[in-house]
C-alpha cells in the first residue's frame, strides 16, 4: 500500500509510526542542510529548510531528484547503492540550482533496523573549516591564559612583564604591546616594557592627559585623537591603537596598549586586554608585598615569625591542621575566601570550616601517611555568608625530622575562571538561540503570507462601504508588519556569505537616492550628495551595502516626518595618509536623546511604534564585515552616521 503527500506517492509506514509531515518538521530542527533518502535508489523524499537554502531547490523540487542530480561525482558502483558505502563523511562537489559548484562534506546516517532509509546529512566545506577554526581558536585562547596565570609567580617583576607580553600578543594577535606604571616621584605614567613599537609611543605620558585615558578607548584611523598616544599613531599610519588602564591603591593607575600596523582589531580585542591589565595589576601588587616582607624580615628582631609574613603574602588560601584535624592557622587569603578570623577558626574540626561537596577527612588520612595531594578539583566550597566558592584543593603534609607535625590545605579560588566559563556557555547559548530564531522566522513566515492572501480575496467580496472592510485593511497591516519583522530576524540571525567586488559609492548613492526620491518628494524631504574628484572604490558586496544606505535613509526620513527636512549624504575619500573612506548620512530631524544614543546599535532596541529594532543591528554587523566602522553623533537638530570603510586596494 502507498499514501500520498503533496502530490506524492510514499510507501506506508508502520503503525502508530510518525508520517512524513512530521518527520519534515524534525528534519527543520537540524542546524544543517539534511534530507531523508531512500537507500537503494538514492531517491530524495524530504528535505529540511537548510537543504533548501543551500541548494536553491524547492522542497517539491528536491523530492523530484536524485543524489547523483545534485552530486555529479556520487559514484554508484552496485546495485545496492547506499547499502554497501561505509558509513561516514565524504568530500563531494554540490551542483546547486543556478548551476554553481559548491564543495561540501556530506554525511550518510541509516535509519531504522530495515535499512531502507537513509538521512544525508550535507555541510559546506567552508563552514566545516570555519567551525575547526574556531574549535582550535578556543583551544588556543585557554592554552594562553592558563599560561598567562603563571606570570605573577616569576621570581622578579621584569620576567613577569616580559612573559605577559609575550603571552599577551598570542592572546590578541597584534604586532604591537606595551605597558605602562606609574611613577611613585612624578604626576605622570612610565613605560616599562614594549615590543614592536619601538619609540613610536611616548615614553611618558604627562598629568594633562592621564584623565582621557582613565577609561578603555579604541581608536582607529580616521578617528579624532585624545591623547599624544593617538597623535603617535596617526602621524606612524597605524591601523589602530587600544588602550585599558588598571587600578591600583592610592588612586594610581597603569595602562597596557596595543597595535597594529595593517588589521583590523578583533572584536574581543578590549576585554582580552583587561585580563591582560587585571595580570599586570597582581604582579605589581606582589611585588610590593614582596618587597613589604623583605623590609619587615630587614626590621624585624623579634614578635611575628617570617613565615607569618609569607602565609599573608600568597594568593592562596592556607589552612595548617594538626593530626587531630583541628585548625592550628590560617592565612589572610583564606580569612577573606571563608569570612573567618583566626580567632573564630582556630581549634575549630576542619570539617566544621570546609564544608562543601567533598569531605576533606580521606584526604587528609592520606596526608598523615606523608603522601601530598597533587590536587582535588572541582570542589564547592561554603564561606560564612552562604556564598559558594568553587575551587581546587591541595593538601601537602610539614615533616620536621622525620616526624608529621602538621597538614598544609592549599585553597585556589577558581571564581574568576568559573565566571569565564559561565559567560563562554552563554554565548554558546546566544548562537543556537540564533540558529532557533531563523528557523521559527521561516516557517511563521509562510502561514502569515496564506493570512495576507486570504485577506485580500475576502476584501475583493466586500463593497467600498462594507463595516468589515476596516478590521481587513488593519489585520493587512499586521500581517505586512509581521512580514517585515521575520525579513529583519531572518537577516539579523542568519550568517550570509558575501560576493565581494569593487564597488563605486558614489554610483551606488545616486541609485540608492534616486529610488527613494518619490517618497521624499511627498513628504517634503530635499536630498543633497557631497562628493570629491577623486573616486577610489570599496571592496564589498553590492546588495549588503544597499541595505546599509536603505536602513539609514528609513531611519532619517522617518525622523524627519510630514515635516519634512534635508537628507545629506557626503563622501571624504582618503589622502596619503588615510587610505579610508568616510561616508556620512546625515539628516534635520529632532536628534536622538542622549540617554538611548548609545544603545541605538542593540537588536531589537527602537523608539518607533512600529519598528523592528534590528535595522541599526543589521547595519553594524555589515560594515563589521567589511572590516570598517560605524558611528553615531545626534544633538538638537540632526543626526549623522559616520561609515569608515577601507579602499579596496588596502582589504
């Protein structure tokens, strides 16, 4: 027996068994490109929405073809066909619609005990690739920051700075890093050690202009300098320049800067400086304990023991037991971790202090028989204010002429990593929440056109009088309004792959202007375009920067209103020493109030009743991919964007 669906015949399935439908909206909750095949005849039954996207082919067009239509090179070389192929990936070339090649790497799964189903499960080469890259670009971020930890523990503060340069241009990537302390006899900022720079930067920077800098900046070329730092970096031509202060006591503050000559920064660039900044602020307050206790080991003919002295200075919590199991001292690191004076904990059952997830009582029996524990990992425990302090645990016996006379508990405060940990899932999570969002996008977006379409024909039975024709033509409107919020999610959370070409801006603004010049003209709105004789061009996709000028001139002109205004769009193009070009959209509207102008770039941030919220997104996230910037300026009377992208020549 055989069943129809949408046109097409399938053999039945068993019983109680789900049907093709829903194994069509299964297959649209995979992230990748996937399609349901018979095994023996290689026929193709469904396929999900990615499968679509990917090979230009409707969903009625795919079940009409065979894998050997879309992968010329797919050998069948028996009868059985998938049945003897090893299960596993292979690397073949995608013929899609339009006739273009793509390389991708598919994957076959069978399906059921009966082996007549087959699901193809099919990746670009690309994102493949991307995907490894990224994979490897984490484990590289971890390798480096672990290695960053150990820049505090180096015997003098030269070779602590000298590892956290080193460690921190692998962690950033950029050709240029130096740092600067403060000078305890001047009002002013010293630099202690560089490399690539040379004496591009100052050596000292003065009193005057330590305030600009108090806060992490990010200037890029073609940006208005704040500092003798930026005039530096203008004048030696340098792609960009960042710099992150770091506080130390007594209102001092230090600063790390980075550069390059040529790329662009990274996205994460700011706060992989300020794990760099945080590292440089411990290592200058160790050595100044250090140089605390050698003072007081100097004065000192009497009272507090040196050992004392040390205890207080190590990050580390310590806790002393005896071989009752009973407190004999703790030190200042552990008093802080727990909430405890010695006075409270001292003779205290170490089980009545460390109370977690984990007894400490087998450990330190161990501990007694003269065997140190490298270390137990992953333990929860419980300061005095209820909080939970995840650290690792190390217990390390004190042995005094062949006799225990106590147990060291070593405590690592494992906080500042568990937080980095929680923020890294969280991003994980934001990107599959994106990968949900395009999906939900495009399946809503179907029904709420058969809504829009079912509309209209009932409006064509209605006369122009009829009292329902009013709640039809408001029910068309959310409908279009919908549409137009799945277009923006649509764009926002899906990952396009751009054609880049040399484009002519200002080719490209008069077409963009003389397609909006009918709906300026009704509302009063008159449009003016700055150019220069010299005309470089931009490497970059056409359609994507034809959103960007749309998204802007939506927004101006509905800033402006009924009341009409001037929408201005200027052209700076770049001299030698600029090799950028500076495009500005402004127009005469009431401004944006300076509470939400810093926030205008967040998705699904708007002041308008009917907007999306994703236009100014979408927008920085083109120019983000095409390597430039995105700035916004608004008082009284108007706004302007500020686009910087580079020519094509310098990409």
């Amino acid at each position: 027996m055989k069943s129809r669906y949408q046109g097409i015949e399938f053999p039945l399935l068993r019983r109680r068994s789900p049907g093709f439908p829903e194994f069509e909206s299964l297959l649209d909750f995979i992230s990748q490109a996937g399609m349901l095949v018979d095994v023996k005849n290689h026929n193709i039954h469904l396929a999900n929405t990615k499968a679509t996207e990917l090979t230009a082919f409707t969903r009625v067009e795919l079940t009409k073809l065979g894998l050997e239509s879309l992968f010329p090179d797919f050998s069948d070389s028996n009868s059985n066909g998938l049945l003897n192929i090893p299960r596993g990936s292979w690397e073949l070339t995608l013929v899609d619609r339009n006739g273009a090649e793509i390389s991708t790497l598919v994957t076959f799964s069978s399906l059921g005990t009966d082996g007549q189903w087959g699901l193809v499960i099919i990746e670009p080469a690309s994102q493949v690739q991307q995907k490894e890259l990224e994979r490897e670009r984490q484990i590289h971020l971890w390798d480096t920051l672990l290695n960053l930890s150990a820049a505090p523990q180096k015997q003098s503060f030269a070779e602590s700075i000298a590892h956290i340069i080193k460690t921190g241009q692998r962690l950033t990537g950029v050709d240029m890093i130096a740092i600067y302390t403060p000078d305890d006899e001047a009002d002013q900022i010293i630099r202690v050690a560089q490399t690539g720079f040379e004496d591009i930067i100052p050596h000292t920077l003065q009193h005057t202009e330590i305030d600009k800098l108090r806060k992490p900046i990010l200037w890029t070329h073609g940006k208005r300098t704040l500092s003798s730092l930026h005039r530096k970096a203008l004048v030696e031509n340098l792609a960009f320049l960042a710099s992150v202060p770091y506080e130390l006591p007594e209102q001092q503050f230090g600063l790390v800067v980075a550069a390059n000559q040529v790329s662009a920064p990274s996205s994460d660039l700011l706060p992989l400086l300020h794990i760099l900044a945080a590292t440089i602020s411990n290592c200058i307050e160790n050595q100044k304990i250090a140089s605390s206790i050698q003072e007081k080991l100097r004065q000192q003919k009497g009272g507090e023991r040196p050992d004392n002295l040390i205890m207080d200075s190590i990050r580390d919590g310590i806790i002393y037991v005896g071989i009752d199991n009973k407190v004999l001292d703790i030190n200042a690191s552990a008093k802080q971790a727990l909430g405890y004076t010695f006075e409270e904990v001292k003779g205290l059952p170490i089980d009545d202090l460390l109370f977690g997830s984990e007894s400490l009582i087998p450990t330190l029996e161990f501990a007694k028989q003269g065997y140190p524990t490298q270390k137990l990992t992953d333990i929860k425990l419980h300061s005095r204010n209820g909080t939970t302090l995840p650290a690792n645990i190390r217990t390390a016996p004190i042995i005094i002429n062949d006799k225990l006379e106590k147990i060291a508990i070593i405590i690592s405060d494992l906080s500042d990593y568990e937080e980095f940990r929680i923020r890294a899932q969280h991003l994980e999570q934001q990107a599959v929440l994106g990968e949900i969002m395009a999906i939900f996008a495009h399946e809503v977006r179907n029904p709420i056109n058969n809504i829009s379409t079912g509309l209209q024909l009932m409006a064509l039975d209605l006369t122009f009088n009829d009292p329902s024709l009013d709640q039809i033509v408001r029910l068309q409107k959310d409908c279009d309004r919908l549409t137009d919020l799945m277009r923006s999610v649509l764009s926002f959370s899906g990952s396009r792959e751009y054609r880049m070409e040399s484009l002519d801006l200002v080719v490209l603004s008069k077409k963009v202007l003389h397609q909006w010049q009918s709906r300026m003209q009704k509302i009063n709105v008159k449009s003016r375009l700055h150019t220069s004789p010299y005309n470089p061009e931009i490497f970059g996709d056409q359609r994507a920067i034809e959103q960007v000028f749309t998204n802007l001139i939506s927004n101006a002109l509905h800033a402006m209103g009924d009341r009409g205004g001037t929408l201005s769009i200027r052209i700076n193009y770049p001299t030698e020493e600029v090799n950028t070009i500076e495009l500005l959209i402004s127009d005469t509207g009431p401004g944006i109030q300076d509470d939400i102008v810093d926030h205008v770039f967040e998705p699904f941030f708007t002041t308008h009743e009917q907007g999306t919220g994703l236009g100014l997104s979408i927008t920085k996230g083109i120019i983000t991919a095409h390597k430039g910037q995105i700035n916004v300026t608004s008082f009284t009377g108007g706004t302007v964007f500020q686009i910087i992208l580079p020519i094509s020549e310098k990409i």
